[in-house]
C-alpha cells in the first residue's frame, strides 16, 4: 500500500541539477477560466518539459478568452477531450473544472492512462475522497493538488524559518484566506441559481488557510471541530447566493502534535494572513500596511540567540535559498504560487519525485472541510480525520455522499449550505 507521506518536497535548488527528462508532459486543461493562469505558465515553460495540448470548457465564451496559445485542441466537453486525448498521446491532465467535481474526472483521466493535478480541492464527498484514492493506488498514475498558497514567496520565507529550526517546537498556527468583493464580482461568479459558488459552505475551500499551515509544519490533520458565523450583509444577495455565512473557522489537532486554527473561504473584512507559533519564536505575514510583503520574525527576549540583535526583525524573502528558478517564480500567479506548481507537475510527472500535496494530502484538506461544516452544523462537534492511507478507516466512510451541492435542476442536496437553514436537530 503506498504510504500517504510518500516524500516531502520543497522547492529549494530546483533547477541546479542536470536532470535527464523521461518524457516530455503533454497536458490538457480543462476548465479554461480557473485554469488561463496555468495556461499562461505552462506556455512560458520550455516545449520539450511540458506543453499544453488541449483546453476543454463547456462555455465557449471561457475557450474564446484564451490567448497565446498555439497549436492546441479546443473542445466543449470532456468526453471528446479526453478521447482526443487518448490519440494523441496527451499524458496528464490539469483539472481547473467546477470544485465540487473534480474527484470524478480525475479517476476518469487516470483510469484512461493519465497522471492528473487537481486545483483547490480533491474531492466534495467524503466518497469520493474514498473513491479518489483507491484509484491513484489501482491505477499507479501521478496526483497532485495544486494547492498554490505555501508556495508564495512569504509563505517560502516561513518555510525556510521554520525548517531552520528558529522556532523550536511547533505549537499553534493560524492561517486566513479572504475572497470576498463587491456584489457585481459575486454575481459574475454565480452566473446561474443553481452553480457551486451559491451553494458551498464557507469550511469547504479550506486549502488556501490550511494548505500553507502544512507545508512550513510538515503535519496532517488529525480531529477537527468548527464553528460558522452568519453575515447579515451576504443574507442581503441569497436570492442568487443561498450560502449567506461570512467564516467557517476550524481547528485541528495535527498529527505533529500542534494545534491549528484556519477558515475556508471568508468573506469578511479582512486580509489573508498565516502565523506559525513556536517555543522559542514566532513566525508571521498578512496583507497590511508597509509590511505587507515581508515576514515578521519574533522572539521575547529570555527566548532570543545570542547572534540575535533585535528581538522583532520584518524579513524580505530570501530567494536565493531556493535557488535560480525562485526568479523566476517571482513574477507568477499567487505570489509566484502557480509557477511552483507547474515545477511540481514537472518533477513528478516527468522525473518521478514525490511532492508534498500528494493525493493523501489533497483527501486529507478536502475531509477537514467537509467534516468542518458537519462540526459547525453540530455546535462545534469533534471530528475525526480518516487516515486515507489505511484501508480499515476507509471503508467506514466509502458510501458517505452527504453533499451541499445540488445539480443543475437544483435536486440532490443533502447538507444545508449555511446556518441559516439550521442546525442538525433544529427547527
């Protein structure tokens, strides 16, 4: 059985060695809106280590927005995608679709012979995590998520702290992802009554927050519990957007033996931020004021080395501790985020080396999510993380489809998507 810490990687030095290809990653991108800044990478990067060969959306308008693309394959969906695909030797594929399906297509394209990256979420289900995994275990093929936040360059900055051993031992994290905006923005994002964006309880897209919190601390989740607060300002906009809760916060015992508080996908006043709390120091970034773009160190001062001068030190990243290719990352997406991503896809996909947001990873965010919101529709009840390695703790959820999300005629939800609907047991 393939252990779900397969390796960790970290992006220090990439490029520094002289690697021989096993084979060049032909990639196709469905979902072409979620997936244009991918597009733009992978067209930036060398033809012979990775290049984009077909772009599958079932909105033309979305196709007709790509740019600066040549020689690739349009289709509007994803059986003709992927036959295409199985022609021409297309041997991976980016999934940038609707976040609540992407479980489904991925087992679709590794079941077709394909190594798959995933954006933002692994599965919707508990099921379906379940379902995700036996199929990267029975198959053999390459998965990644591709979460991009602990791979900007403030986020590398509290990696290399952390990994230093500054901090001592890891005892509290925190990590804050914000995407709200004015209603014509919510709008555009919700373009019809019964889409995912409307329906998506705020512990869901936790990746963003929690994402980060494991990769500086190299930990998993191991319980969660959570609480969700509801917005009077979102209950203004449910007519198109039922799921009127601004936070879901959850905390979570990791399995390195610290504690963790993250959001989903807030919708508040406020800035992303992450903060790593140790015995010895503390390590931190959010989006305010002139310190924005640089990272707090902090130690008391019975706690300070003596090479130490000052106590408090905001730091610029140290990009050369992660070698020539951090130069270039520089400029990317997410705060050089989506370029690492794409060199993730490079190294496992065409040389083999393990990363960090493996397909145990992916599952493991996914069910903090999923299991967040039950927590939070039950005052606050701890759950359990299954260990998605270990088949016994699998087959107790394998047939747990609890969903919030409805199909297009609006049937099928089984979980409210908001407080507002009321907690379990309540009228």
């Amino acid at each position: 059985m393939l252990s779900k810490k397969t390796g960790v990687y970290f992006p220090k030095n990439i490029g520094s060695e002289v690697v021989i290809m096993e084979k060049t990653i032909k990639i196709g991108m469905f979902g072409a809106w979620r997936g244009n800044s991918y597009i733009r990478s992978i067209a930036h990067r060398d033809p012979d280590e990775i290049r984009l060969v077909a772009i599958c959306d079932k909105q033309a308008d979305k196709l007709a927005r790509v740019e600066d693309v040549d020689n690739v394959e349009f289709f509007p969906d994803f059986d003709s995608f992927l036959e295409y695909g199985l022609k021409t030797g297309m041997n991976a594929v980016f999934l940038a679709n609707y976040f609540h399906q992407h479980a489904e297509y991925a087992i679709r394209a590794m079941e077709a012979g394909m190594d798959v990256v995933s954006e933002c979420t692994s599965a919707a289900t508990l099921k379906g995590c379940v379902d995700l995994v036996r199929c990267v275990e029975r198959t053999g093929r390459k998965y990644i998520i591709a979460e991009n936040y602990p791979f900007s360059t403030k986020n590398l900055e509290m990696k290399r702290i952390a990994d230093s051993g500054a901090l001592g031992t890891f005892l509290y994290a925190e990590g804050e992802y914000n995407h709200s905006g004015p209603i014509e923005m919510l709008q555009e994002l919700t373009p019809y009554k019964y889409h995912w964006r409307a329906w998506m309880p705020r512990t869901y897209y936790v990746t963003h927050a929690m994402g980060p919190l494991m990769y500086i601390t190299n930990s998993m989740p191991k319980y969660v519990s959570a609480r969700a607060a509801h917005s009077n300002l979102l209950e203004k906009i449910r007519d198109f957007r039922p799921n009127d809760d601004g936070i879901g916060r959850m905390f979570c015992e990791m399995d390195n033996g610290m504690i963790a508080s993250f959001t989903g996908c807030t919708a508040m006043a406020s800035r992303s931020r992450y903060r790593i709390c140790g015995d010895i120091a503390s390590i931190e970034w959010n989006g305010y004021g002139d310190t924005q773009g640089k990272v707090r160190l902090f130690y008391e001062d019975y706690t300070k080395p003596e090479s130490v001068v000052e106590c408090e030190n905001y730091l610029e990243p140290d990009l050369d501790y992660w070698g020539e290719k951090a130069k270039e990352a520089i400029n990317a997406g997410h705060g050089g985020g989506d370029f690492w991503i794409v060199q993730n896809m490079v190294d496992c996909f065409a040389h083999g080396k393990p990363v960090f947001f493996d397909v145990y990873k992916g599952v493991a965010m996914s069910a903090t999510g999923i299991l967040g919101w039950r927590s939070a529709l039950n005052h606050g009840e701890n759950f359990k993380i299954p260990d998605f390695s270990e088949e016994e703790e699998r087959k107790l959820v394998e047939n747990d489809d609890l969903t919030p999300f409805p199909d297009d005629q609006g049937e099928g939800a089984t979980l409210p998507p908001s407080l507002m609907y009321g907690h379990y047991g309540e009228q």
